[in-house]
C-alpha cells in the first residue's frame, strides 16, 4: 500500500513537532531537525523515536 501524500500535512515529528520529509525510495518520513528516519509501514508511519533511524548524512 502506498503512502498517501496527504498524510504529510497532518503528520509531524514527535520530537521537534516539525514538518516530515518524505522519502519514497526508502519508504522513510525524514526530520532534518532532528536527523531522524522514521519507517513507513503498510503505508502507516511509525512515528516514534524509539523507531527512528538516525540519519546517515
Ligand atoms: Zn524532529
């Protein structure tokens, strides 16, 4: 299932409360404040930070 972009707009990062990035390749909503990955599962972001990936970069 596909992530719905729309999601976005409601969507935030639980640490900073900022705006998410979303990856389509990675299947990722990325916060750039924070540096943090967090999954998309089944088109459902996993928005906690014990889930969250820090990013490479
Ligand atoms: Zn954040």
């Amino acid at each position: 299932m596909a992530f719905d972009k729309k999601l976005l707009e409601i969507v935030a990062c639980p640490v900073c409360k900022g705006k998410l990035e979303y990856n389509k390749e990675a299947q990722q909503l990325i916060c750039k404040a924070d540096k943090l990955a967090y999954p998309i599962n089944d088109g459902i972001p996993v928005l906690l930070e014990n889930k969250a990936e820090p990013l490479a970069e």
